[in-house]
C-alpha cells in the first residue's frame, strides 16, 4: 500500500502518516530514525526485535523500501532528528510507552541482532545514556566513542547525539532540550550536564558503524542547516551557555568494565581510566591493557555482581 503524506518534506510540525492506533505495545523500546531516503537497513526485518520503529523521512521515500514495511510509525516533517522527536513523543505520551529508546541518524549501520543487544546490556547495567561504540573503520569526533577491545562498556562523561540510548526516565528529564538546538550541536553536552553525568556509558560489547564524515563545508546536512539559517556552532556556544558547560570540555573515559573470566558472564570488574590531555586523547585506548592488568593485582577490586548473565 502506498503511503501518502501531503509532502514529504523537513518543516515547523510533524505529519503522523502511520501508526499502531491504540494497539497495546507488545515490545519494550523503540527505535525514532531520521532517514535518508536511499537507506535501507537489515536490522529491521527481524520480527522478534524487541523494539518498535518509528521513522522519519524528510523526502519521499522508495515503496520498496524495507523501513515503510517494519516500521510501527512513519512520519515527516520537523526540522531535524531531535525537533521532529520533539512533537512525536509529546503524541499518546510516548516518551513514557517504553522502557527506553535510540535516537538513529540515517548514516548509522548495526548488524542484524546489535541493538537487540544494545537494549538488553544497557537495562541490565541501569544505564540512563548509552550508545554502541564506533568501529575502527567508521567516522568519528571524540575519541571517546571509539571501541575497547578491553571491556564490556565503559563509564564515561558523554554520549554522542548520532545515535543515542536514553532510559525512559532519563528521557523525561531530557525531552525539554530536544527543539533548543536544531542541529543537535550541544545537547549531548546538556545531557550530560543535566543527568549530573551519572549512569552514562559507551557499549563496547555493541558496535556501530558511522558511514559518512563530518562535513560542515558540503555536506548535504550542514548545507541545509545554513539554507534555514541554523549555525550548529552558534547553537552549541548557546547550550554551553545555558547550562554552566567549559567551552574547555571533553568528552572523555571515567572507568571501564571488563569480564574477571569470560566464562562467568555474571560479574564485571571496574578498572579506573586516566582522562587524557586533549594533544593525546586520540591514543586514550593505549591505556586499557596496562589498565586491566593493575585492576586484577590490586587489593581491594570492585566487582560488581549482576542479576542475570550478559547477553
């Protein structure tokens, strides 16, 4: 069946096209994508996912495409990823329908049976802000969000706006910044800031991969952002102002978490990680070896028991 919307398109409100009506939720998170037209993902063909998809088009997308098929939502409109989010969770109270959600970019890839896995390890680690971690061949801004082959996840200091995870409750107390910035500069900042920069961690255990670079010259994104008169640096200084945030700030390791024995999938240990100087951080991951190694000969290690086994 073809979808119909009166034009697809980026604009001030959103335009709900399809939705579940007032269907019981039968799956505990939901995934909102912004999507660029071509993309097409496989994670979304698996029908024992454990999330609902809603799916956002700002240019009429292909019939065939798999997205309009699996997607539970479809809409258009808003200005930007976070701006359309904005109107679509204020709908049936959906930001309190589920346990917790991930916010996509359309250049984002998982593999089939990731974020599956994402869901799962960051409910079970409590986790209020979370993403997958960056493989090595992806594009990247903060060295942080490259992957450990040390440790499950780690604590660290922030989460990048690409492709975040939000606990429902975190999710409550963040939705008001979600239309302050367009272009999303700042808001992980914010976030941060305002969950007082607890319970916040980079899934090792997932990866992700980033497709396409930063591109504040050509790229298409950025090029739109100045044809509405959106300056991503301007909204940033303007987040960091109004949250108390260093212009000096860097995102940056707090501890990692690694499995004692590989086999016992029950208990992690907590290894401390030093916060580089920015003129290093690029080689903050040349620390996890010596890191673990210490961790496991010094008295007094924390480790943390979990309820159930890691996925």
């Amino acid at each position: 069946m073809r979808l119909r919307a009166s034009t697809w398109r980026n604009s001030d409100r959103i335009e709900l096209i399809r939705s579940p009506g007032h269907q019981t939720h039968k799956r505990s998170f939901l995934v909102y994508l912004s999507a660029s037209p071509e993309q097409q993902p496989n994670w979304c063909l698996d029908q024992k996912r454990s999330f609902d998809i809603a799916v956002r088009h700002h240019a009429e997308p292909a019939q065939n495409n798999p997205l309009l098929a699996a997607a539970d939502y479809v809409l258009t409109g808003g200005f930007s990823k976070f701006h359309s989010a904005s109107q679509f969770l204020k709908l049936p109270q959906l930001h309190k329908a589920y346990s917790g959600y991930l916010f996509l970019d359309g250049d984002v890839e998982f593999e089939p049976g990731a974020i599956d896995r994402l869901f799962a390890i960051a409910s079970l680690l409590k986790l209020d802000l979370a993403q997958a971690a960056l493989t090595t061949d992806s594009f990247s801004s903060w060295p942080v969000t490259r992957a450990s082959e040390k440790f499950v996840c780690r604590q660290t200091s922030f989460v990048e706006v690409m492709a975040p995870y939000l606990s429902s409750d975190a999710l409550d107390r963040v939705l008001p910044t979600f239309d302050q910035s367009i272009s999303g500069y700042g808001l992980d900042f914010a976030w941060a800031c305002i969950l007082k920069r607890q319970r916040i961690g980079i899934i090792d255990d997932v990866r992700m991969r980033h497709t396409k670079p930063v591109d504040k010259t050509a790229g298409s994104f950025y090029l739109y952002l100045k044809s509405i008169g959106v300056d991503p640096d301007a909204e940033q200084a303007m987040m960091f102002e109004r949250f108390g945030i260093s212009r000096l700030e860097r995102p940056h390791d707090v501890a990692g978490y690694m499995l004692p024995d590989p086999e016992i999938r029950v208990e992690l240990l907590r290894v401390p990680l030093l916060q580089l100087p920015r003129i290093v951080a690029r080689f903050m991951r040349w620390q996890d070896s010596l890191a673990c190694l210490l961790a496991r000969s010094l008295a007094g290690n924390q480790v943390i028991k979990l309820p159930h086994p890691l996925p």
